[in-house]
C-alpha cells in the first residue's frame, strides 16, 4: 500500500492537489508479529470457524452471514 502509493503520487499525473483517497479491504486478517514485525504466527482470517460450537453455546451468531429475519423489517422499526 505505502510503495503503491508513493509511486503513483510521484508519478506526472500526480501533479496537482489530490481531491480524496479511498482504501478498500473485504475482510480482517490477523497475526502476531514479533517486536521487528516479522510474523509468528499463521494468519487468523476474520471469518474462522473453530470457535462455532463455542458461539452456538453462548446464544452468539456462529457464521458472518447477514442474520435472517423473519417477518418484515425496516432500518427504522424495531428488530423481529
């Protein structure tokens, strides 16, 4: 992100002042580094399963689906 930034604002189309950024990332992945930021660990994607009996357990949603609702719902009326 940083080396793909740096080039495109010295590029000569860079010229000018930049009307606005935008950054974009579908998902969460995280990982423990050690203190130079080299990983340590595997990645752990935002939507890992290995915790889904644990969730069903406590009541919690177990997948990163939208939840589905029965009847109808508006933004603006409350929650079925």
């Amino acid at each position: 992100m940083c080396t793909a930034s740096r080039a495109a604002l010295s590029s000569p189309a860079a010229r000018g002042p930049i009307g606005g950024l935008a950054v974009c990332g579908t998902s969460g992945t995280v990982l423990l580094t050690d203190p130079q930021g080299r990983p340590r660990t595997p990645g752990l994607m935002y939507d890992d399963g290995r915790a889904v009996d644990e969730a069903a357990r406590l009541g919690m949603q177990t997948s990163w689906a939208l939840p589905r609702r029965c009847g109808s719902w508006t933004p603006t009326a409350p929650a079925a």
